[in-house]
C-alpha cells in the first residue's frame, strides 16, 4: 500500500511548523511561497486531515498536525542517517562535527584538543556551540547536536559516553582573602561569603546549587556571570568568590583553595543513545579517547 505521502512533503511540513508560516518556510527552502502551499495542500488532502490552523497572521499545528510533527522528525532522522551511512560506504565523510562544549571547558581545556584533531584532519568542519552542560544534554537528545560535553549523572547514563575528564572544583578567592592561606574551605564558610555564580543551567551552578542543598545551606549570591573573564575580575575586586575548575585559576592575583572535602566533577563527551555516528565523528571521539584533557 503507497504511503500518502513522500520525505519532501514532510520536511516542507517540518518546516512551516517550525518557521511558523509558509512564506518563513519559502524563504528557508528557497522556493515559491506557492509551492509550500500546495505541498501542504496535497498532504492534507492525502492524509484526509487539517495539520495547520490558519489564522489571519499566523498559522499553528492542529492536534493532528502536532501528531505528525512527533513522527515525520523521527522519520526524517533516520532517513537523514541511512543516506549518511550510504555515502561513508563510499568512502564519503560527513564534512563537519558539531560539538557542544560549556564554556569554561571550552576557554581552559578544549583548544589544544580542537586544534589538535583539525591539524589531523583539515578536511573536517568543526563547530562549537557553547552552553550550560543541561542545555547540551537536551540538544544532543533532540538531535540537535551531534557530540557534546555532559556531566556524569543518572540523566546522562541514558546517552552513550565515553569519559573525558575528572577534575577538583576549588574555592577561587583574591590572594589577600583570608581563605588564601588555608588548606581547605568548609561549605559552612563558602556559603558564608559573597557569591559570583554562573546562570542555571551551568554545571558550575549545579554544583554549588547541589552543595548548598546537600548541606542545608543557601547561597548569597552578589552576581550571576557566564563570562569567566568577568568573573575573575569581580573576584579579584573582592566583590564576591566563587568555584572553578582547578585548571582555570590560572593568573597571579587569584588562588585556589579545596573544599572541606575535596570535591570532584566527572565529565564525558556523549552522543544520543543508538545514534549513528558518522566517521569524522567516531574519528573525533577516538582522538579524544587518545588525548586525555
């Protein structure tokens, strides 16, 4: 029995849903509005159901069309990895890598290792999007992304890993804070001062969010930066102290100092469970695997 409907006519109406309209939807697929249109037009016809709205300046899914959205993305992913895997088995290799990397691995841990793979394999476009480690979670889920940097927790075993780093999260305060010269910090004490904290979202807000609750405490937080330069410099003011990554106290006016027991954060790079990797992906994360951070 013929499907009533082929993969073009289902990424045009991917499109116009996720665009919002059918002239946003020509734009993007550098086609006449009209074309849109009667694609849409057939499908539904085909499918004997209404899947958008119309409303006078916007359109929106029907319950049938939301129905549809879930299936035809799913469809489309796979029909998008089987022509992949179909190309590499001639010798094609996917022309780019995309990787999602929080910022402060990104600034501190990662050049090396990005420039490192780009001298071995020139060929190979790579592009880093950088966010909050829950964000890229959510992006390599939703396919977003093909490779990103996750923390190592119950939400991240659902997703295929390999481990990258294991690295001390230490107070950073100013080389005259009273705190410079200890040995270690208590959460009592950390908890006590001002505090420079990254957004939510941020493993180096969940952290100390998780730190906070563990030990009934609450943080004072002075101000909220995702621009670790920035933060170093409100630190060094004596505005406020905050938590790093070991490696990323780096400069002669800030120093790093344990926690009242050390505390340590596991990192992996993952990819969405059952994912086809491409070569140029599987190449990247064997590079990783043989370079240690």
């Amino acid at each position: 029995m013929a499907l009533p409907f082929d993969l073009r006519a289902l990424r045009v109406f991917l499109t116009v849903a996720n665009r919002g309209g059918f002239s946003a939807a020509a734009h993007e697929l550098h086609v006449a509005q009209s074309a849109i249109s009667q694609t849409i037009a057939n499908l539904e016809r085909r499918l004997e159901l209404t899947l958008f709205h119309r409303h006078e300046r916007r359109i929106s899914l029907t319950a049938e069309g939301q129905s549809l959205y879930v299936h035809a993305h799913e469809l489309l992913e796979r029909a998008d990895a089987a022509h992949l895997a179909m190309r590499e088995l001639h010798g094609l290799v996917k022309g780019e890598v995309r990787i999602g990397i929080p910022s402060m691995l990104g600034s501190y841990y990662f050049p090396p290792l990005l420039m490192g793979f780009k001298e071995r394999h020139p060929g190979i476009q790579l592009t880093v999007v950088e966010a909050g480690a829950r964000q890229l979670q959510r992006m390599i889920t939703d396919g977003e992304l093909d490779l990103g940097v996750v923390i190592e927790d119950n939400e991240s075993r659902q997703m295929e890993r390999r481990h990258l780093l294991r690295e001390e999260m230490v107070v950073c305060v100013p080389r005259d804070h009273p705190f410079a010269g200890r040995n270690g910090v208590t959460p009592e004490e950390f908890f006590g001062e001002p505090l420079v904290l990254f957004q939510e979202g941020y493993f180096h807000r969940e952290f100390v969010d998780t730190l906070a609750r563990q030990n009934g405490l609450s943080a004072n937080v002075a101000f909220q930066s995702n621009l670790i330069p920035l933060t170093k410099a409100i630190v060094h003011k004596g505005f406020g102290i905050t938590t790093f990554l070991r490696r990323v106290i780096d400069g002669p006016d800030l120093v790093a100092v344990s926690f009242d027991s050390p505390a340590w954060l596991d990192l992996s790079l993952a990819w969405g469970k059952g994912a086809y990797l491409s070569r140029a992906e599987t190449a990247f994360v064997e590079f990783v695997s043989a370079h240690p951070l």
